[in-house]
C-alpha cells in the first residue's frame, strides 16, 4: 500500500509539527530551518513548512532523488 508522507498532518506544518513529523525535537527542527536549502514559508515572524515541499527536500537528500 503506497501512503502519502505526513497524511496525518495538515498541509502546512509549524515547528512543533514538523518536530513531531521527522520525530526530532523542537531544536532539531529549528537547526532545519537554517538549512539554507530548507523550503521555509514565512508568514509574519513564524517559520513553516508546506508537506509537499518537505517531501520534495527530503527526496532531494536521500537516494529517493527525483530526476
């Protein structure tokens, strides 16, 4: 069975959510939205993250490379 990545999640997660997403802690996602290369969506002063771009970025850092 082929399940959407984060399908448990809305489609826009904050930093708790993304935290609890990649089952790290809140200090570990804050050190991704560093990554120069992280898909960060501001809005105001927070910091999110879209689910498809975060699937797109970890396929982009794994073997699962998309072409």
């Amino acid at each position: 069975m082929n399940k959407e990545p984060f399908e448990n999640y809305s489609d826009v997660l904050n930093v708790q959510q993304l935290a609890e997403a990649l089952h790290l802690l809140r200090a570990g996602a804050y050190n991704l939205l560093k990554e120069p290369d992280f898909p960060i969506l501001k809005i105001g002063g927070r910091k999110l993250v879209t689910k498809q771009d975060l699937h797109a970025w970890m396929k982009r850092h794994t073997n699962g490379q998309e072409p």
